[in-house]
C-alpha cells in the first residue's frame, strides 16, 4: 500500500527514513533528529556534521499538490526577497521540495526563538508592522493553485463532512447542526456582505507559528514567521484576528494596537473588523472536521483525547450558539 492510500500515512516515516531523506539532498546528518510539535505534517529538528541544523518537513500525503507547494515556497522566497523576515525552504540541488520514500519535503534553516508576548504594546505594535509588510508582499499577486478563505471550502464542506462521517452521539447531533447551521449562515451572510480584497495571507497566524528572538546590540531580533502551510487568498484580518485573546475590551486594545503598527506601512480596511467572529466560526467548524478526518493518524488521538466525547460536541454546540450571539452584536472598535 502506498502512502497516499494507508490510512496511517506516515506510518513508514522512520527515522531511518528522515536521515535517508535528508541524505539524499546532499545534506549529512549526524544522526540526531528531534520531533517537533506537527500533526499536519511531520517536522523534525535535524542536526549535521557541520554542527548546524535544519528543520526537514514532510508534507501530508494527498493534502497539497505540487504546484500548491511550489506557490508556498514561492511566497516565502518574495518575502525573503523583500526583507520580510520568514523561515524560507532552503534550495538544494536545485530545488525547495524533493521527494523520497513516498514524501514531499522541504529543508530549512533551524531558526530558534519563543512566543512573543502578546500584552506588550510594543510587541504587538511591532507584529503589526511585521504583518503590513508581508501583506504587502501578499498583495503583489495572487495565488492560482491555493485555495480562498471563503463560507463554503471553510464551512459548509467541513459541516457537511461531518454529517457524513463524523460519529456525533446520536442525541447531541440535532442540537450540534442546528446550532452550526445556525452559525454558518450568518457567517456567509457577513463575508457575503462585506466588500473586501483578497490577498496572499500566512493563513494561520497564531502565535506559536510567530517566533522572537530578542534584540542584540546590532538591532537584530524581533519576531520571525515559521510555517506558511496554510497560506491561501483571504482578507488581510484573517492574520490579525488570532492574536487577540482575553475580554471583548482586551481584544479591542490589542486589535487597535496592532492596527496602529500596521498602518504605519499598510492602510488596513476597517469594514473587515465585522468579519473577526465570521471567520472565528469557520474556524470552529473547520477545527471539528480536521480533527475527525485526521483521527486514523495515531498521533491525533494521543493529542487530542478529548475529541469526539460527548462533553466535546455539547461544548461545541454551546460555543457556537455563543457565536450566533456575538455576530449578532457591533465588530471590535479601534
């Protein structure tokens, strides 16, 4: 069987295989390979006989094609290009994604760091300059293999997934769809109703996928973009409203702080501040879906033990039913 069709796909990457992989790139490890924190993908920290390192990814099996591959690592090379500071594949023997066993992967530079602290006005000031910039990378072009952001790729195939194949315990299920129906047709309505452009975006901008490192005498340090695995076409919000957390006027200030940076370098469209809790609610259905579709991976359960329960699905029903409510009410004021 190959990989593409076992239903633990990376059931073969051993780390003999990883080495053999990176080998093959012309690259010599030493032996000494350290898992990093991926369920997507596999990624793991590999040290050479030089004594650097590299961070060898092992792209999903069937996720990505080649040319969506190809648009992420050419997205990250214009940023490099543009001094915008990312974690970018590194080109070896002539290429950013090579293959083996089975596997696409790519081979980066080890680049250290930690999360930013995200109640510091002058991280978040800073983040948000950091985000302008790539934007305006972004905003250079468009993807034509990666997907859009959009109600229906986000939403409604994640729901309808679910209603197919997710095992939801039959008495919580009514209540569940009802309340996700309820959500997404509100959430379609807003991105429906909201003029906005769509640019090239990092996709999922959390803050573990944000790396610092601090400030040296030469001015060198701040933070740095790991992972653009996610990066699709969606409005520029989309990588800000992840980094707000805490109570509806905490959000507010840390959104306006953000934007403050950002529009230092970028003009930001405030008529995308009503589409936060739209796209929060895809990204709620969507989370739910990913994890059911990823559940024969045995990392996955091991991860999230919690999924599936009955405890999982009626807090989910009650979040989304507190995201009717929230949708409902005025966007986030800067």
């Amino acid at each position: 069987m190959s990989t593409s069709e076992s239903p633990h796909p990376y059931a073969h990457l051993t780390p003999d295989c990883v080495l053999d992989a990176l080998s093959s790139t012309g690259l010599w490890p030493d032996g000494r390979l350290q898992a990093l924190g991926s369920y997507e993908n596999r990624v793991y920290q590999a040290c050479l006989d030089d004594g650097s390192k590299v961070v060898a990814k092992f792209y999903r099996p069937g996720r990505w094609s080649a040319a969506q591959i190809a648009e992420e690592h050419d997205f990250s090379r214009q940023l490099v290009q543009a001094e915008v500071p990312v974690v970018a594949p590194l080109e070896l023997q002539g290429s950013t994604v090579h293959q083996h066993a089975g596997f696409a992967f790519s081979v980066s530079p080890w680049r250290g760091g930690r999360t930013p602290e995200l109640d510091d006005w002058d991280t978040l000031e800073w983040i948000g300059r950091f985000l302008a910039r790539l934007h305006s990378v972004g905003a250079q072009q468009d993807f034509v293999h990666r997907p859009t952001l959009d109600a229906q790729q986000m939403g409604a195939a994640p729901l309808q997934w679910l209603l197919a194949h997710g095992d939801i315990p039959p008495h919580v299920r009514p209540r569940w769809q009802a309340a996700c129906e309820a959500a997404l047709a509100m959430a379609r309505d807003a991105l429906a109703q909201t003029p906005l452009r769509a640019i090239r975006l990092h996709g999922d901008c959390h803050p573990g996928n944000i790396l610092w490192t601090p400030v040296d005498d030469n001015g060198q340090g701040g933070p740095h973009f790991v992972d653009l695995d996610d990066a699709r076409m969606g409005p520029a919000v989309q990588d800000l409203w992840m980094l707000l957390s805490g109570d509806r006027r905490q959000r507010s200030q840390q959104l306006s702080t953000l934007v403050e940076g950002y529009e230092q370098l970028r003009d930001f469209d405030r008529r995308e501040l009503r589409l936060i809790e739209p796209l929060r609610t895809l990204r709620l259905i969507h989370y739910s879906a990913w994890l059911a579709q990823r559940w024969q991976d045995p990392a996955f359960p091991r991860a999230f033990p919690w999924f599936g329960t009955e405890a999982y699905w009626l807090e989910q029903t009650s979040i989304l039913l507190s995201q009717v409510l929230t949708m409902e009410e005025e966007p986030l004021a800067i």
